[in-house]
C-alpha cells in the first residue's frame, strides 16, 4: 500500500515514518523478520477471536473456537473437529 506521497506504507503514516519502518526490517535479520510475522500473525488470530467472543457473549470458549475454525477453515473441518473434542471429552458425537 502507498500512501499519497508515493512512499510504501499506510495513508495515516508520515512517509518518514514509512521509510525508518522499511529500513528497519531491511536491516533485521531473517529471524528477526520471522518474529515479527509471527506476532503479526498471533495478533490478527488474537484480534479475529476477540471479536467473535465479543458477538457472541453467551457462547463457551469452545463454541467461539468451533466458530472461528468454521468461518477461517470451512464447516468441514469444524464439524471433524467439533467431533474430535466430544470423543476426546466421552461425549457421544454431534452432527
């Protein structure tokens, strides 16, 4: 994303500010750039839940879970997963 100046980065971020950015993960290693893909990834996860959890106040943990595995995943994997957990819990499985 460029933003009005021409330079790489967000329309809300000085292209100065772009620019140290962009300097400064070309100047981390490969694993520290690793790491801060990572957290970026655990963050977007952690942002996704949080708002499922928020729209839906009534629900347990694990419906939230079953939830975002559905909407990211497929209800395919949701419904082998949903069955995994009631076997793994001695529940008789749910269809």
């Amino acid at each position: 994303m460029e933003n009005f100046s021409g330079v790489p980065g967000y329309p809300n971020t000085s292209p100065e500010a772009s620019r140290v950015q962009i300097d400064l993960l070309r100047q981390a290693g490969p694993a520290r750039r690793f790491h801060i893909a990572c957290s970026l990834s655990d963050t977007c996860l952690w942002l996704a839940q949080r708002a499922l959890r928020r729209s839906m106040p009534d629900a347990t943990e694990k419906e939230v879970q079953l939830t975002f595995v559905r909407l990211w995943y497929g209800e395919d994997l949701a419904r082998r997963v949903r069955q995994y957990l009631d076997q793994r819990e001695g529940r008789c499985p749910t269809s």
